[in-house]
C-alpha cells in the first residue's frame, strides 16, 4: 500500500506545481499586459507657451495602439483636454514615439507647469499619466 501512496503523493504533487507554475505565468503576462505603454514627457516652451513633449514608448511585441487626447488636471480640476494634437497617432509595437503638442492654455511659467497632472489617453480608453 505505502508504493501507491507515495505514487498518489508524488502525481498530485507534479500536478499541484504545475497549476502553480501556469497561474504565475498568467499573473505576469496579464502585469506585463497591463504595463505594455510607458508615458514619459517634460516640459518646453516657445515663447511664453508651455507644452509637454512626450516620449511614449510601446513596448509591447504585438499590439498596436492609437492615441487619443491629453487631459491637464490641477488636483480635481481640468484645466484642458486637447483633443487634436494626438489623435489618431499610431503606436505600433516596439515603437518610440518623440510628440510635441499644443501649448496648454493659462499657464505662465514653469512653476506652474509643475503643479499640473498630465495624462494621455488612449482610445481604447486606458490612461496613463
């Protein structure tokens, strides 16, 4: 009887560490899934204009993405969306997108520039910012 235990024993344990392995490799396809887009910018100036230059890499080896709007909160409050400069841009995988956009509006200096969120949107509706 002993023979048989330990071959029970030694299957489910085979087939415990597989379920195991298969749900982590799950878990970091959906981490990497989820993290595929990295949105970088700082600010510039033309002027007394200021605007964001993006640096948005896809890292992603399959999937292509298109760009939809920059939104510019100040804690709760919107300061703009500007819906022109990015739309339709595509991403495609792998790719490294340098972008300048249009300057935002109501801002004056650099101190201010820093006091502003900055997200990007995509249109299939996922943020980053």
């Amino acid at each position: 009887m002993t023979f048989w235990i330990e071959v029970l024993a030694s299957l489910l344990a085979n087939v415990l560490a597989g379920v195991v392995l298969v749900t982590l490799y799950v878990v970091i396809q959906w981490f990497l899934r989820a993290t595929d887009i990295k949105v970088g910018y700082n600010w510039g100036f033309k002027g007394r204009d200021f605007h964001p230059q993006f640096d948005i890499r896809n890292r992603s080896a399959s999937k292509t993405y298109l760009l939809a709007n920059v939104v510019y909160t100040r804690g709760k409050s919107i300061l703009g969306i500007d819906n022109k400069s990015l739309w339709g841009k595509e991403l495609k995988p792998g790719s490294i997108e340098s972008l300048d956009v249009a300057p935002v509006k109501n801002l004056n200096s650099l101190s201010e520039c820093l006091e502003v969120e900055v997200s990007v949107r995509l249109q299939n509706g996922r943020r980053f910012g």
